[in-house]
C-alpha cells in the first residue's frame, strides 16, 4: 500500500511536470501572435504569470483599442485547452475630489441604464439589435452603461470593449424578496454565490468594465 501511494505521487508529479500553459498577445483583427515571457509563481489551482507590454496602444473611449490574449493549457505537445479573451490597457481612477478619471483624463460619465432587453423584439439576446441600441446611444452622446437587472450577455461586453462604451455591470435585481413568483429569488440562496464567481471571472479583464453592482432594489428585502 505504502509503494502503491508513492508510485502515485510520482506518476502524479510527472504528470503535473508535462503540463504547460503558453501566453501569446495580438492586436484584434491581426493574425499575428506574439509570444509573452515573464515570471511564473505557482498557485495551488494554476499559476500566476507577470509579463511586462512595452508601449502598449491605449484603449478609450474616444480610441477603444482593443487586443487579444490567448492562454493555452499543453501537455507536452498537445493542445488540451485554449480560450481567446479580449483585454485593453487602460487606467482607472476613482476620486472624491476629482470624480471618475480614464487614463489620467477626469471623464464625466453620461451614462443611462440599459436593461435586459430589445423593445418589441423581447428579451432574449440578438447581437445585431444591441449594436444598433449602443449605436444610437453613442450618437446620444451616452459613454457608459449600467447593465440592468442581469449578469450582462458576454456578447455585450464584447460590443462595449469594441465601441468604447464604459460598463458599470449590475448581477441581480433583488435577492430574496421576489417581484414575482418566477424570478431569481427561487435560487439566490443557493446560486448567487457561483453565479458572482462566475460572472466576475468571465468579466474581470474587459477594458469597458469599470465597475460591478451586486443588486438594485436591496431596500427592498424584508428585515429579519
């Protein structure tokens, strides 16, 4: 037994030694890759990687620059998993004083709260009608969003990356308290915890993102 657990520790190390994750940057819309080196830490479910961008194009509202990461998971040769995610680089600065600043630039946000569906077209998410939506708001002179009162379409987010359209990204209406006897408050309890793990993941290196809201209508809840 004593052999057996050692020679699974072994083969366990061995395998953990052949798997190897890659990092490439290109600039959206360009087919060429380039390769990231920098420092690796290893954590208890990964790694973390610290690589250095020299002179990186900035993402704006005015100039939403937009670049591609690609993390790719290998053992050995082979390709075992890889995801391809949008990211920018940008400065954000929050401030009593001075209010909200990008990129070392005060910015007054004219913003409007766009909720979870189309018009007539109904709730269920169509790319071509949000970009028509986001494009009538931008000539409204609308540069940010408030997502209302849903985790937004990732799709969304890609569109605000792309157009230069700041997102303060809103997960739940109420929580517990139900508006009526269908909604999200039959699960809170038990999902809210993986659904906001899940979301803030999926979301965390969008350039548009600027800040998150956990709910709209808590003075609602009932006290206990």
């Amino acid at each position: 037994g004593i052999r057996d657990a050692q020679e699974s520790r072994e083969l366990g190390d061995v395998y953990k030694r052949q798997l190897y994750v890659e990092y490439a940057l290109r600039e959206k819309g360009s087919e060429i890759w380039e390769p990231l080196t920098g420092n690796r830490e290893p954590l208890e479910t990964g790694e973390y990687f610290k690589s250095s961008i020299n002179n990186p194009k900035i993402w704006d509202v005015e100039h939403p620059f937009c670049y591609e990461l690609a993390v790719t998971l290998k053992k050995d040769q082979e390709i075992l998993q890889r995801e391809v995610q949008t990211v920018g680089f940008r400065t954000l600065d929050f401030s009593p004083e001075t209010g909200f600043s990008l990129n070392g630039r005060k910015l007054k946000l004219n913003g409007v709260c766009e909720h979870h569906d189309l018009g007539c077209l109904g709730a269920a998410y169509h790319s071509q009608a949000m970009r028509r939506k986001m494009e009538i708001l931008k000539k409204m002179g609308v540069n940010a969003i408030r997502t209302a009162h849903n985790m937004p379409a990732q799709d969304l987010m890609e569109l605000t990356d792309e157009m230069g359209i700041l997102v303060v990204s809103e997960a739940f209406d109420c929580w517990e308290s139900p508006k009526n006897p269908y909604d999200y408050a039959r699960f809170f309890p038990q999902w809210y915890q993986k659904d906001v793990e899940s979301w803030i993941r999926r979301d965390r290196n969008h350039p548009s993102l600027i800040t998150v809201s956990y709910t709209h209508l808590r003075a609602h809840e009932t006290p206990e």
